[in-house]
C-alpha cells in the first residue's frame, strides 16, 4: 500500500505539473510549454490505462459497478479527450478546463478509493493532501506579493520619471516595461497554483468529512481572490491594458488578499 501511495501521489504530481504547463501555454501561447504539458499528461494517461486493463483482464471486471470506479473510467476518458483535443483542435481553452475537471475527478478517485482500500495509510494520504494544499496556497500568495512589489515599484518608478526624478533610480528599479512584464509573469504563475489549492482543499473536504462551509468567509474569500486575479489576466490579455492602470488594479487585488489571508482566516468557521 505504501507503494500504491507513492504512485498516487507521483501522478497527482505530474497532473498538477502538467495543469500548470497548460495554463501557461493557455495565457501565453508558449508551444515549448505545452509540449511539455502534453507529455506529462500523457505520462498519466499511460499510468491509468495500465491501471485500467489490470482491472479487465486480471480482475475480470470493467470500472464502472461503482461509483468510485466510475470516477476513475470518467477521468481516463477525459484525459484522453484532452489529449485528442490538444493535436487536432487548436483550441487551447476547451484542453485547459478540460483539464481542471478531470484533475479534479482524478482527486476524487485517488482519496476515496485511498480511503476505501487503504486503512492506516488513507489517514496519511489524506493529510498529506491537506498540506499540499495548504503549501501551494501560501506559494501562490507569494507569488501575487512578488507581483504587488513589482506594481509597487513601478507606480514609484513612473511618478519619479514623471516628475523628472527618477533617472538616478533607474538602474535599480529596470525600466518600466520590464517591471510590467515581470509583474504580469508572476500573476500567470500564481493563478494556476491557487486553482490548484482550492480543488485539493475542496476535495479534501469532502473526501475526509470535515464539516466544510460553502458559505465560510475564507472559503467565499479565496474564489474572490482567483476571480480577481483573473480578471487581472483577462484584462491584460484581451483589453491590452498595460502600465499604469493594471499597475493600479494588481495593488488592490493584493490588499484585497491580505484581507482574505489575515482577516478572512480570523473569522472562518472552517479554515485557521
């Protein structure tokens, strides 16, 4: 069991990798990124069909009796829709969200049959599941507080250039372009990592029957701060907007997670 773990926890791994390649190459158009997305999922398309042909020809049975069996079918089918999708439609939207909803039943699967089959180790797993979701959210949040100093710095940046101060500064702050550019990279790098850390956690959740509140502020809070960020990227990519203004809008979208991530935390029901 134990090495079932591993293996479990390995494709989660290289799912989450390759979601993450997807909404790179989704946002940014990156070929090279989604070459890589596309192995890594293959690799867990190879795994599940492996999985699926021990249970139809040494199990003599087809995974679909139970609910939980289901879950596991349903996923292989929708990872190989995806990785149809990705070779004969170039249509990068419909392969990222296909993806998110197949990560997420493939969770589902691997925590509940965990539960279900693994006895001592379920607990383990589960908790293991927690904590990831857990690490993954505070990384995301460091990402968006990279992207906060970066705005920061470029409001300075372009109000000292604006008053005719800032050439001696330059050098130390880089060029307004670059510091729009690098606050937009870190944005695209947060997003997915958040998307990731609130399925484990709702998946956790539910898998583990916590006493889980939709309704919870931190709950509520967390889909505000992804909606924001977002939009964030929505109105960078499709609106064009650039500089100052999204500068503007990425340092209220931080202040607007601080006060999910330290006053939200306070007053849940649920999280801590």
């Amino acid at each position: 069991m134990v090495e079932l773990k591993w293996l479990y926890e390995f494709i989660l791994i290289i799912y989450g990798l390759s979601l993450f390649g997807y909404f790179i190459d989704f946002v940014q158009d990156n070929r090279r990124v989604n070459r890589i997305a596309f192995w890594l999922l293959s690799l867990v398309w190879i795994i599940q069909t492996f999985f699926l042909f021990y249970v139809i020809i040494f199990e003599k049975s087809f995974p679909v009796v139970t609910l939980n069996d289901s879950l596991f079918f349903y996923s292989w089918i929708l990872v190989t829709i995806s990785l149809l999708a990705n070779k004969l439609f170039p249509v990068h939207f419909i392969v990222f969200f296909t993806n998110v909803f197949s990560f997420f039943i493939l969770l589902l699967f691997l925590l509940t049959d965990a539960q279900k089959n693994w006895q001592e180790h379920a607990v383990q797993f589960v908790h293991e599941i927690v904590i990831a979701h857990i690490t993954i959210a505070i990384t995301s949040y460091g990402f968006f507080t990279l992207s906060f100093l970066l705005s920061i710095m470029y409001l300075i940046q372009y109000k000292l250039l604006k008053q005719k101060k800032g050439f001696k500064w330059m050098w130390r702050f880089a060029d307004l372009n670059q510091l729009d550019s690098y606050a937009f990279k870190t944005v695209t790098i947060g997003v997915p990592l958040l998307l990731i850390a609130i399925i484990l956690g709702i998946v956790w959740a539910y898998v583990s029957d916590a006493l889980f509140y939709w309704v919870d502020l931190k709950t509520i809070g967390s889909f505000f701060v992804l909606a924001i960020y977002v939009i964030y990227l929505v109105i960078r990519l499709w609106k064009k907007y650039k500089g100052r203004t999204i500068a503007m809008y990425n340092t209220v979208a931080f202040l607007l997670l601080l006060v999910n991530f330290l006053l939200f935390s306070t007053l849940s029901k649920f999280h801590f």
